[in-house]
C-alpha cells in the first residue's frame, strides 16, 4: 500500500510529468550556513518512509539519507553562506539555497514543489508553494532529509574547530546551552551576527 506522501506525488507525476520538490534546513540557528536540496523521485520505485525530518529520529534521518542518494532519479544539495544571510537576510539566502539546488539538478522540470508559503524568485519553472509540503510531499520530504543531515553534518564538523561551542549537539540552534557558550566565550567566524543582537547586548 503506497503511503499518503507516495500518493500526492504520484498524483502530480500524472498531471505534470516530470517535477522534483525542494526544502531547507537551518533557518533558525545562530550559526552556520543555510543548506537546501532538490529531488526529482522515481515514480515507479517509491521510497515508503518518508517524512518530514523533523519528525524523524537522527538514525531514521541517516538511513534514509543513503536511500534517496541511491534511489532519485537526481538531486542536488546547495546552501547560501553565512555571508549571503548577512547580506540579504536569512529568508532571501533560503531562497537562494532553494534555486541553487534546483538550477544545480542540471535538468528541467515541468514543476517545482517548495516547502512553505513562497516560492524563491528567478526559478526557470513554474513554481508552487505547498505549506507544510514535508509532510505531504514524498519529493519535499526528501528535499527535507538531504538538507537536513547535510547540514548536521556540516555543525558536526565545525565542532571539531570550535569545540567550546557545543555544535555537535544543538547544530547551532540557540539552545540554553549554546546560549552559555556564547555569554562565556564570544561569537566566532561562523555565528550569524544579526541574529546575536537580542544574546549579546
């Protein structure tokens, strides 16, 4: 029995054809980059656990992680740096993480499907919002899990430069913890300084 997410998508395979769905991970924290993916799926070997990644555990979201790289029929994963959120804010530097992976999938599609309520801007493609979309959507729920564990595994990473901070365990979201560090320690290079100005007065 193929799930609700599977279904939606099946039934937009079959009015439009080919189409992927994009998301974002990391518009919340304090620190990092923001990093988004794209996925055009196989409609004829649909992936059955997907979800929305936040509603997954970190094992669910791994494994899952290596099924879509194996399984899509493309993807690409992108993301906007923590100068272009300071440039151009963090909803803007979304959006551009979201174009960035759909332009990066290097071939048409009839539609895009973005997670939330607009769309990024200069997409060569129609373009629909669907609210809540990784939650309904098995291509937006993948978009979701690529570009959530790509950018955990980034904080992971970082922590290993900038042990103090704790990224490894709050991936930089603005945990009381995280919030402790910063009072002690300081920002350092990878911490979104317009979003430190309510912490660090």
């Amino acid at each position: 029995m193929m799930s609700p997410l599977n279904e939606y998508d099946e039934a937009i395979w079959n009015s439009v054809g080919i189409f992927c769905g994009t998301d974002e991970a990391g518009r919340g924290p304090l620190a990092g980059d923001v990093y988004a993916a794209a996925v055009i799926l196989d409609p004829h070997d649909p992936i059955e656990e997907l979800n929305d990644s936040k509603k997954l555990t970190e094992k669910k979201r791994e494994k899952l992680y290596t099924e879509i790289i194996e399984r899509a029929e493309n993807y690409c994963i992108a993301k906007a740096t923590i100068d272009e959120i300071e440039e151009i804010n963090i909803l803007n530097a979304a959006m551009l993480a979201m174009k960035r992976a759909v332009i990066g999938l290097g071939q048409p599609v009839n539609l895009v499907l973005v997670d939330g309520n607009r769309v990024p801007p200069h997409i060569p493609y129609e373009c629909r919002s669907v609210v809540k979309g990784d939650g309904l959507s098995a291509s937006i729920a993948a978009a979701s899990i690529l570009a959530k564990v790509t950018r955990d595994r980034y904080m992971v990473e970082i922590a290993e430069r900038y042990p103090q901070y704790g990224f490894e365990k709050h991936k930089g979201y603005g945990t009381k913890l995280h919030r402790e560090m910063l009072l002690k320690y300081g920002p350092c290079e990878i911490h979104r300084p317009s979003f430190l100005k309510k912490i660090l007065k």
